[in-house]
C-alpha cells in the first residue's frame, strides 16, 4: 500500500485513469521507475511508460521495456497485485 500523502501528489486525471483502465502501479526495483500495468491476458501485459520510469531505467528499450520490471510483472502476478481478468 502506498502511503496517503503520496496517493494524495496524484493529479485528478491520474486517479480516473486508474479507475477506468485497471492499471495497477508498479515499480522497478532496480531502477526505482514507476509504471502502469494492465495485465490483458497470460501472455499480454500492457505497460504504460513515464518520462521519469525510462528516463530513470538504465535497462529500458523501446521495444522490450525493462527486463527486471517483466520479473516484477511476474511477481506481481504471483502475488495477486495484478489479476488476469477471467482467470
Ligand atoms: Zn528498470
């Protein structure tokens, strides 16, 4: 859980994305970068990038993201963070 004051820095428009898109907030331990996730399904996640999330990521490409924030996917997922929707 993230502490209130910090849910409270969000912008308005942050929080109603959260709500409409069911993308979950997670972070690179390596690099300390923030991302949006959604996972689609099994093979299917959707990862939104900020500016400050690549710009802070030394193992960020274009194409395949980072490689340590697919482990933290994957983490998530085993702790229930994300959910695969319809199982
Ligand atoms: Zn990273």
């Amino acid at each position: 859980m993230r502490a209130p004051d910090e849910l409270a820095e969000r912008t308005a428009a942050d929080r109603q994305a959260y709500l409409e898109d069911g993308l979950s907030d997670l972070s690179c331990r390596r690099c300390d970068g923030v991302v949006r996730v959604k996972k689609n399904s099994l093979a299917h996640t959707s990862i939104q990038w900020t500016t400050d999330a690549v710009s802070r990521c030394p193992a960020y490409t274009g194409r395949d993201g980072c490689p340590h924030l697919q482990r933290e996917v994957s983490a998530a997922l085993t702790r229930g963070q994300l959910v695969i929707p319809g199982g």
